[in-house]
C-alpha cells in the first residue's frame, strides 16, 4: 500500500509538469485558435537559458527570471509576431505545420550550436526523501508539486478575479462580442503567449533536473503535454490540469506493476481510451462551429 | 441641417459581394435620442448597414460619421471607445462567466488606462452599475448563475443589458425580440424606452416584430433589396401601399 501511495505522490509530481505544458496548449487554443506543436520545444529553450545563465555564474533564481523575461519577449511576443499572427488567418492547418517546422528548427539550432549531448540541471530543490506515516516522499517531488501548484492557483487567481483576466476569459469565449464591448482582443491574446512563455519556463525548471538539458528533451514533454491537454478537453484549462496528472500517475503505475518498456506508451493509450469513449476529452466540451 | 440633426449620418452607403448588392445608397440620419426602427424583409441588407456602420465590414462607398467624425470602417474596438454599442441577431454573451461578469466585462474597458484597470478592483468600478441594470432587467435571480445555463430569452436580455453596461451614446439592436417569449416583448420595450429616458442614448431597432417597432420607434425606415423603399412615421410607412407589397409580394 505504501509503495502504491509513493508511486501515486511520485506521479503527481510529474503530472503537474505535464499539466503546466498543457495548459499553455489550452490557453493558446481558447484564446487565438493556435496548436503549438513546438511547445515541447518552448520548454527546452528555457531549459538551455538558465543552464546558460547558471554556467555564467548567476544563482540559480536569477536565471529563472531571465529565462523568463528571454521566453515572453522570443516565445511569446516573437512567436505571436513572426509565426502566429501573419498564419492564424489562412486557418489551424498552415499553422500547425508551421510549428511543426518551428519544433525541427529549434531542435536542430540548439544541437548544431550548442551541443548533442545531454547537460546535468541542477535541481532547485534539496535532494533526499523524508518519511511520513511509513511513506518515503522526496523533496523534489514535495517542491514540485508546491511551485505547479502556486503557479496554477496563481494563473486561476488572475484569470478569474481581474478585470484582465475577466477579458482574456471573453475573448476565449467569445472574440467578436468582445471587440465589439471595446475589449482589446490583440493585447488579451498577447498576454496569454506571456503567460504560455513563462509556463513553458516554469515546467522546464521542474522537469530538466530529471531529462537533462538536451536539444531533444522537448519530444517527450511537447507530446505528453498535447495529449494531456486533448485527454482532459482541450477547451478546458482544468481538463489539461486533469489529463497532465492522469498520465503521470499511471506512468508511474504502469512503469513499476507492469514493466518500464510500456512507461512511454501510456499517455498514448489513454488518449486512444478516451477519444473513442469522449471525443470531447474528460471535462471538455462539445464545441459548435460556424462552417 | 443642424448639428443635433448630425449626432449619426449614414449617407449613401453601398456595399456590394461580388454583382450582389447588400446595401444599395442608403441615407439616413439620427439626432441625440432619437429611437429609429429598420424594417425589412429577410435578405433586404439591414444586418449587413449594421455591420457597414459599425466597422464590421467596410462599405464598398458611401460613409458613416458619427458626432461630426468620419467613422467609415472604423474598426469597432475604436467604436466602442467613442460610445457605439450593439447587439447581434444571434446571443453574444460569454457562456462560462456569470450574469454579473458578463455585466462587468461589457463596461470594464472604458474605466481608466490599461493599467489602472490591471490594478483595479475584480469588478473595475462598475460593479454597483452592473447591480442596477441586473435589477433593472429583473435578473437577480440569476445574477450568480453562468450565462450559458440560462434560457434563451434570459440570455437575450443580459446580451441586450450588455450593450448598454457602458451607458453608450449609440446603440444598434439587432433583432432584439428574436427568440424572446412573447409575453417579455412588451417588458423589453419598456425596459428600451426607459433607457432611452434616463441614459439618453439614440438607438437604432431591427427588428422583424412589428407591433414592437411601430411602439418603440417614432421614425421607421423600410429597407428592400438595400435600398431605402419608405421611411417616416410608423403609421405612414405601416400604410405605404409599397411597404406592404414587398412584406406580402404582388
């Protein structure tokens, strides 16, 4: 039983990653009609910023915020600027291609000029277990679990009870009757790039103590995160926070019970599980469109 | 014409699709206050003036000033800024927010800079209005409840609430009886003239509904096929041999 709970705990942990990467698929899907398929890649960037900045000497904390403020000027401003914006008028498909293309391109450039190898992250978290009613849980997995869920009450906090998170909130429901009622729509779905950039920064703090900083670690978390957010309903940032922690429980499960070879085909097949069962993802909504 | 008389000046405003002619050298003008209805039949262009005043589509000619202002194509963003409100034919709430939300949301833009209302309280300072149009409305009921739990007719009247949350000087209503039990037609009316009182604000009515039109609009304009066919008096278009041939055909 209690190596059953420490799997779960253990899975949570690394759910919440996968749930803060799909929140930004989520986010960016509600509020600009945009499939990112290099967010995987979002998160490696930031990854390689602060081991940059580490390297250079600057305490750990300081290159967090640096790679923050790096990611919302090239992977939220940027990207909205140079990418999203002159595509997201001919439709989702020239899209999706185009950041399919992002996602090769940054993962070339990274390993053509910087390196190949896999790079050891320093964890932000004391390293060591502590026990508590017979269960062995690691400060990694405690932190973890405490910063994703700080920056997601803080997400839901800003969303719900400000008046600039009430207009990001109409605009993702409704864009037209928010032009019209004087809501800047550009500037809203700007935010919500932002807000995308620092999520990707704050899942890469978390995850690369783990994957190490390679120019591919961005495969395994962009996919999971996608179908996290398409399991849990990918017009529902609670859904994302659902489907995240879904696969990295029984990641975990699978991982130990069964055998580690079926550990990467999990999240795949509960997304199989659940598109035939709901379409709509677990707590998604059927969505009517105008054709 | 005086500069009262110039508070909205459509004039010969076109629009075309491709050899289709939606709206076809339309003129009208509306003073501070002055309530118009557009009638019409279906396909006679009345939604796509709407769209062509309010920036929505460009007119192919023609312009639109509001206030002395050329305001042709104007984007609507920069409408609403100049106190320009609408409403659409189908509901345009936002389904996952509450009553009052939705309320607060329609207002909140106009209070202060950008980042005055980052910083300002949940309810930008316009929470005390929302409360008075929910009651004026009669939607207390419901106020807590997520817009797009309610009926139909509920929604019709928080989209109607909506667009005067600003307290606007221009208001378009698209079809505001559309789908709303008959039995609330009367009450809406009441509820525009009202606000026509103690705002001030102009409107401008579509509307299919024509008892509710010939009460609420001193001044009617009978559109067919984008042009203007008649417009005066409600009684004197009502009787417009014209008028009713393009309702009831040949």
């Amino acid at each position: 039983m209690g190596e059953l709970v420490q799997l779960v705990v253990s899975g949570v942990a690394t759910g919440a990653i996968y749930s803060l990467a799909a929140l930004g698929f989520t986010l960016l899907w509600q509020a600009s009609g945009t499939i990112n398929f290099a967010q995987g890649e979002f998160v490696m960037l930031p990854a390689f910023a602060m081991l940059f900045c580490v390297l250079a000497g600057m305490p750990l904390w300081l290159g967090v915020l640096a790679a923050c403020a790096a990611a919302m000027i090239v992977l939220g401003w940027g990207f909205k600027r140079l990418i999203v914006d002159p595509l997201i008028r001919h439709g989702v498909i020239p899209l999706v291609i185009a950041t399919l293309g992002l996602s090769t391109f940054l993962k070339t450039t990274v390993r053509a000029g910087y390196s190949a190898e896999a790079h050891q992250f320093g964890s932000p978290f004391p390293g060591g277990v502590f026990r508590i009613a017979g269960i062995n849980v690691s400060w990694a997995d405690v932190g973890t679990l405490l910063v994703a869920g700080i920056i997601v009450i803080a997400l839901q906090t800003f969303v719900t009870r400000t008046v600039t998170g009430r207009a990001m909130q109409a605009v993702a429901q409704n864009t037209e009757a928010a032009r019209v009622l004087g809501i800047d729509v550009k500037r809203m779905v700007l935010y919500t790039f932002l807000i995308n950039a620092v999520l990707a920064v704050v899942a890469a703090l978390l995850i690369t103590p783990t994957y190490l900083a390679k120019f591919d670690m961005g495969d395994s978390i962009g996919l999971k995160a996608f179908l996290a957010a398409i399991i849990g309903g990918f017009n529902q940032t609670r859904g994302a926070l659902l489907g995240g922690v879904l696969i990295g429980v029984l990641e975990n499960l699978v991982g130990f019970y069964v055998s580690p070879a079926y550990k990467e085909g999990v999240a795949l097949m509960l997304f199989l599980g659940v598109i035939l069962v709901r379409p709509e993802g677990l707590l998604g909504k059927v969505e009517e469109r105008k054709v | 014409m005086s500069a009262a008389e110039r508070f909205l000046e459509v004039r010969d405003v076109v629009k075309h699709y491709g050899a289709i002619r939606a709206v076809d050298g339309v003129t009208f003008t509306l003073a501070p206050g002055e309530i118009v209805g557009v009638i019409g039949p279906n396909g006679s262009g009345k939604t796509t003036l709407f769209n062509s005043i309010l920036g929505q589509i460009r007119p192919t000619s023609g312009s639109v000033a509001f206030r002395g202002e050329d305001v042709t194509g104007m984007a609507p963003l920069e409408l609403a800024r100049r106190g320009v409100g609408r409403t659409f034919q189908t509901l345009q709430v936002f389904g996952q927010l509450s009553v009052r939300d939705n309320l607060i949301a329609a207002a909140q833009e106009f209070q202060g800079s950008m980042i005055r209302r980052m910083f300002a309280a949940p309810d930008a300072g316009v929470g005390r209005r929302a409360d008075e149009m929910i009651e004026l409305f009669r939607l207390g009921h419901v106020a807590d409840l997520k817009a797009g739990t309610l009926s139909y007719g509920q929604q019709k009247l928080i989209d109607i609430a909506m667009a005067f949350m600003p307290a606007p000087r221009l208001v378009l209503l698209d079809e505001p009886c559309a789908g709303v039990n008959p039995s609330l037609v009367e009450e809406l009316r009441e509820l525009l003239v009202t606000l026509n009182r103690t705002q001030g604000g102009s409107f401008v009515v579509i509307e299919h509904n024509m008892d509710f039109i010939m009460k609420l609009c001193p001044h009617v304009i009978c559109m067919v096929e984008g042009k203007v066919l008649a417009e005066g008096v409600p009684a004197e278009v009502q009787a417009n041999r014209a008028v009713l041939e393009a309702y009831l055909g040949n």
